[in-house]
C-alpha cells in the first residue's frame, strides 16, 4: 500500500478521540494488527490545551497542582485507556498524545511516518443522528498520504464479503491492490459499472449480446491480471450497465458486504473528484466499512 511496491502491510494509524463514536475503529485497527502482525500506531489528541492550564473551576483536589502536572496526568489516562482497548498485540503499539487539533496531528503524523493504512471512524450529525463526514476524514483522504480505512460498522470478525468499485484506471487498480492486502483470506469482487447505447438493455444487458458487454469484459479482465497479479484467482468480476452509485450499494446491500473499496482521481465522471461527488455519497451511504485509496 503506500508506494513500496508489492510490499505487504507494516504500517498503521488509528486515529481516536477515545469516545464512543471511535470504539468501532479501535476495535477494527486492534483486529487488524493481530491478523496481519502489523505495527500499530495509535494518535489521539488533548486538544483543550487552554483549559487544562487555567486555574478556574479547578477541583479542590486538584488546586495548587501546577498546569502541566494536570496535563501528564490527562495523557497518561488517554495511553493507558489505549493499551487497555487495544489489548495485546504481537507487536507493541506505539500510543501518540498531541496537544493540537485532531486533523493536525493525525495529518502530521500521516505526512512523516509514512503509513500503509489510516484507520478511523465517522461522526454523527447530533440533531439528526446521520453519518457525516468529520474534518480529520476530509483532511487523511484529500492528503492522498495513505489509503485510508472508515469504519461505520462494529467488527465481529475480519472482512469475509468485499467489493471494489472500478472504473478500470490506475488509481482504481491500486485500490485493488491495497483491497487485497487488506483482506488477504478473503474473495474480492470487482464492481465496473458500464455504459451501453445497445436497445434492449434489460434484455441483453450483462451478456455477450451485448456489444458493450463484451468491450468492458475484455477491458475488465486485462484490468485484473494487470492490477493483481499472482492475486488474480482471488477477484472475481462483477460487470453490470447503470450508475456506479446504486450498483455499489445495492451490491453491498444485497451481499452483506462487510467492505466497499474504492479509489479516487481516475479517468472517468465517477472518480473525477471527490468531496461533492459520488464518491463522498458512497462514503456516506454504504452499509459497512468503506476503503478510500486516493490516486496521485
């Protein structure tokens, strides 16, 4: 993942604020590193610096300890929390306690430490209680630093159903790639949503009396060998006309997907940007867990 060849997973950040809306990541980032044996790195960020230095509505038991004392106290709670929701791991976690803004320092330490995978959650809207998308999210997938994992649902195994939106152009094949290494037991189907003028459409849409049919399966499959490689056996194809948007959610839908993978930047309307675009509808709107891989 990254830009280190057909290297395997070493490397990854969770990002957390330590409250409830974060325990489903934590608890995937934590399964993940026991899977794959991968060194994990878990930020969290103080960000009300100012008001643990100030000395008002201080607590009796607290009053006459000095401002930075109340604050080691404060990272020493968060990184022992960690350990304890993170449990063992074959390889120790190292634990980051910022005192910045949260998008700050999950993009500084994304920017120099050279990260495989990115994992964290979503907010919530608090009057309406719909999935919206955070300002550290926004910041980890515009940064292109590393493919980056959200997760909407709680983990109570590994990804066993996955699916890949394509659009068949290079940023969608590194999404493959990193899908792959992600989920390394499992079966990956490869969505490509396709257009045909052909009349009849409902008819002979999705077989080879379909002229368009038989261009995006000769496409998708040369795709394939390219993008995975010796991991080709695991990707099976999904080729249907019609918006990527209703596909990829219904396909998730009515599969149980545990996992939507998609890139961003390709060649074509679907992945042409991302925020405003059908790509953040998909992060907002799939069912399960959703793998960003942004394109250079």
């Amino acid at each position: 993942m990254n830009q280190r060849g057909d290297q395997k997973m070493r490397t990854m950040l969770l990002a957390t604020d330590l409250t409830a809306r974060s325990d489903r990541a934590l608890d995937r980032a934590a399964r993940l590193a026991r899977e794959t044996g991968t060194r994990l790195t878990v930020a969290h960020a103080i960000e009300d610096v100012k008001g643990v230095e100030e000395s008002v509505n201080v607590p009796s038991w607290r009053r006459g300890k000095p401002a930075w004392k109340r604050l080691d106290a404060l990272k020493a709670a968060a990184a022992a929390d960690i350990r304890t929701q993170i449990g063992e791991q074959p390889v120790e976690p190292q634990i980051v306690i910022g005192e910045e803004k949260a998008p700050e320092l999950i993009a500084r330490l994304a920017a120099d430490g050279d990260f495989d995978l990115v994992v964290t959650g979503v907010a919530r809207d608090a009057g309406q209680g719909r999935v919206v998308l955070g300002s550290t999210v926004e910041r980890l997938i515009k940064s292109g630093l590393a493919p980056v994992l959200i997760v909407k649902c709680r983990p109570v195994e590994g990804y066993r159903t996955v699916v890949a939106a394509s659009d068949l152009s290079p940023t969608s094949a590194r999404a493959l790639r990193a899908t792959l290494d992600l989920c390394a037991q499992s079966e990956v189907a490869v969505l490509h949503a396709y257009e045909t003028e052909e009349e009849g459409i409902a008819v002979h849409g999705g077989s080879e009396q379909d002229p368009a049919y038989r261009k995006a399966l000769e496409d998708a499959r040369r795709f394939v060998a390219d993008a995975a490689g010796d991991q080709e056996g695991r990707v099976r194809l999904v080729l249907e006309p019609g918006s990527p948007l209703s596909l990829l959610n219904s396909y998730a839908t009515d599969h149980e997907a545990d996992l939507v993978a998609l890139g961003t930047h390709g060649r074509t309307g679907f992945f042409a940007r991302l925020m405003g675009s059908v790509a953040e509808r998909v992060l907002l709107t799939a069912p399960c867990d959703v793998l960003v891989v942004r394109g250079k």
